[in-house]
C-alpha cells in the first residue's frame, strides 16, 4: 500500500524491490489512495524499478474507496496523475501487451457518465491499458461489463465467509468466460480500529497452514489462474503483510510491532517456482518455518475496542511447516511442553497446543545431529494481554543457518522465472511464461 510509504524514499523502494525480486516476485501492484504525497512515492517507485536492473514491473491500483469518482474531471485527474505517465514506462507491467490498470473497488463509480460501465469505458478510453479491477459487486455483472478485461476478487485470499476461496474463484471465474482470472493468496488478516478510528475489527480465518495450503490448491490447479497476488506486500493494519516492517504504520496500528512476517517468503517462493514452471522444486535445503498468536483465542483483556469479529474461528496452536531434504526427526514446542514428530521428504505440516507464558521453537534432526534449529526469541504466548492481539508471529531457519527472511529457500529451479507477479498492495506471482507476459 502506498498509504503506507511516507518515510519511503528510492532507496527504500530498492530494497523492497530487490527482496521481492530473490524470491520470485515480478511486479509491485501500487495501491494508491487521495493523499497529495502519494504521486511521489509513486514515482520514486518507478525509477528505483528502473534502476535495479532487474526488470521488476510496477502497475497502479487505484483505492476507489478514498478517490473520488463521480465527474469527468474525477476521471481526468487519476488518469493524468497515476495512470498516463506511466503506461509506457520500461517497468510498467503489461498483460496481453497493454499495460496493468487496478482498482480496490470501484464497482460503483461513474464519472459522470450514466453508469459504472460507461464511467469505466470513459477512464479506460484514455489510454490503452488492460483494465483489472479488484470490484465487490457481483461477478456476473462485473464480468459483463465491456470495461472490464479481467477480475481480481480481493477476498480470495482467505477463507472468507460466508464464501470460501474456493468457491470465489469458482464462482468468478465461471462468469469470465475468456476474461483472465487473478487469484489472491494472503498469510493472515486482523484488523483492531475503533471507532474513533477506521472502526473495524475482525479476523479472517487463516489457520490450519492457510497460506502454505492456498498456494497448494493455486499450484494444483494452475490452468484455472492467469495470474496471482500477494494480498499484500506492507498492509500492517490488517496484518496481510509479508514485507518487512520498514514503512508507516497507521496511526492507532498496536498489533504489527514485533510481528515479523517476512519468513513467508521463502515459503512463497517454494510455491511461485511451482506455479510459473508447472513443477515442484526439489527440496535442497531442510527449513523450518513456525508461527503462533500472542494469546489463546479466549483471553481476556481490557481493551476498550473489544474483542475482534471471529475471533473463535482461530486455533490455539503453534504451526511448523517443514521443508525436508529427506526424512528427518522434528520437535516443536511450546516452552518446555514438546512434541515429536516424523518429516517425510518434502512439506510437512505439524502443530502443538500454545502454552501461556512460554515462547516457541523447533528442532530438525537426522541421527541424532541437529540440521535446523530455530527459536522464537522474545516472542511469549501471554497470559493475561493487555490489548487484543490475532496477528502472528513468524520465525524460520534453513540447513544452513540462515534464519527468518534470508535469502535462502528451501527450494531451487533451474528454470527461467519469467511469469508475471504482483505486490505491494500485494506482492504475487503469475502463471505460467506461456500465459503471462512481463
């Protein structure tokens, strides 16, 4: 989210984009929203794209949720401002050979015209561009809209209710036709604002291995996705983030200090290296990746923002997912309270109950020496919190020592990643080099 980037500078953006790029990732969606600053970060985006060498792709979303979009003018203004100057830009990404337009909603925008469509078909008309929208409404008449080149349902990336993803990408991409489908897969979402604030509060369910499991189901039936996103790259006040915690909170935002999620990208490379080439990577090296919550889902705390929406849709468990060269011995605990468990050659999935007032941690073993071993350090499953807190905490090591959000992942390929990916509003990959041009 560029809302989320004010203290960004070029440099900043280089480092963002050199990350996402050592995983897998191709572009950076910019989500944008009314804030004056917002066009420079932008920029800054671009040329620090440019300068990287790496042709990492860039593409806007505009947030229709804060821009406005009843007049002409409305229309004149975001196109002149965010979308023009960068439709031929070297590391503008393109589909189908027009350039990348989003949106988050926008379903009901106008312009001045007599209807969405036409409001749409009134924007689009300006440039040529491949026009993605992320819109809420639903998709049969989002997918007849004649504006509309493709869907991006938002809330496919969580087990969303009352519909799940599965159903959601079913459901969209059966009213697409040929239009291109883009799948969102996301590791977590909690959100705890006020009212005094952007009043809301509430968890997506995203435990049982949810985003490992996600990007499972993408990978297995890749032919139905044309392309994904990361949903998202830096959103700390929903905590969907898998970018390191190096950007502006919002004000308010108590839960995301601390709570480092950047270990999922290795786990998201594994898994975009399986998308892009349509085959699984061998396993190279062991690693283990664990996360919990602060607190049992049915603590109690003096939060004058109460409790969030779904909260008892969440585990009390510590989750370990292992990556294995070939078998192994594992053992995960919480605290002192272990548990041990058997890893077959490649992704293993295992769980112990959380134990209030103990951290977490993890041994990979074979013949009674240990390979990987990793800690959750400071992190303690507290008791008695003070605020409500459903993000996670991530921690992760590989056989060779490299710990949380390094460089290493448990796979390799030798094969040429050139598929498309989004982020930053998102960060995410494509489909296959067949069906994606960057």
């Amino acid at each position: 989210m560029v809302g989320n980037t004010y203290s960004y500078t070029q440099d900043t953006w280089a480092s963002d984009i050199q990350l996402a790029h050592s995983k897998g990732i191709d572009a950076f969606a910019l989500n944008f929203g009314s804030d004056d600053w917002q066009p420079q970060r932008i920029a800054d985006a671009y040329a620090a794209a440019e300068a990287s060498g790496t042709g990492f792709k860039l593409f806007v979303s505009m947030d229709m949720t804060v821009n406005q979009c009843a007049s002409t003018g409305n229309a004149d203004s975001l196109f002149n401002t965010f979308v023009g100057p960068y439709l031929n830009h070297p590391n503008q990404m393109q589909y189908q050979g027009k350039p990348i337009v989003s949106t988050f909603s926008g379903e009901n925008c106008m312009f001045g015209q007599s209807d969405t469509n036409s409001g749409w078909l009134y924007f689009t008309s300006k440039g040529s561009m491949f026009f993605l929208p992320a819109f809420n409404n639903d998709p049969k008449t989002a997918a007849s809209w004649s504006a509309v080149d493709g869907l991006f349902p938002w809330n496919s990336g969580w087990n969303y209710q009352p519909q799940n993803e599965a159903v959601i990408d079913a459901t969209v991409i059966a009213e697409l036709g040929n239009k291109p489908y883009m799948a969102a897969v996301s590791p977590a979402f909690f959100t705890h604002y006020g009212a005094d604030s952007f009043n809301k509060n509430w968890v997506f369910p995203s435990d049982a291995f949810w985003y490992a499991n996600r990007w499972a189901l993408l990978v297995s039936q890749r032919n139905m996705f044309d392309l994904i996103e990361i949903t998202t790259w830096n959103d700390y006040g929903e905590s969907s983030y898998v970018g390191p915690l190096n950007g502006a909170m919002p004000t308010g935002t108590t839960w995301a200090t601390g709570y480092d999620h950047t270990p999922l990208l290795d786990v998201a490379s594994y898994y975009i290296t399986a998308f892009k080439t349509g085959n699984t990577p061998d396993i190279t090296q062991d690693a283990i990746y664990i996360w919990s919550r602060p607190h049992l889902k049915d603590a109690s705390a003096p939060d004058p923002i109460g409790k969030p929406d779904f909260a008892d849709s969440t585990d009390d468990l510590i989750y370990a997912l292992v990556f294995a060269t070939s078998s192994a011995d594992v053992q995960v605990c919480a605290g002192s309270n272990c548990q041990s468990f058997t890893a077959n050659p490649g992704v293993n999935q295992f769980t112990v109950g959380m134990n209030p007032g103990s951290g977490m941690s993890a041994t990979l073993s074979r013949n009674g020496q240990t390979v990987v071993s990793v800690d959750g350090g400071d992190f303690v499953v507290e008791a008695s919190p003070s605020l409500y807190n459903y993000n996670i905490a991530v921690v992760g090591a590989t056989g060779n020592g490299a710990p949380n959000g390094s460089s290493s992942s448990p796979g390799s390929s030798g094969s040429d990643s050139s598929a498309t990916s989004s982020s930053s509003s998102a960060s995410a990959t494509s489909t296959s080099p067949s069906k994606c041009k960057a």
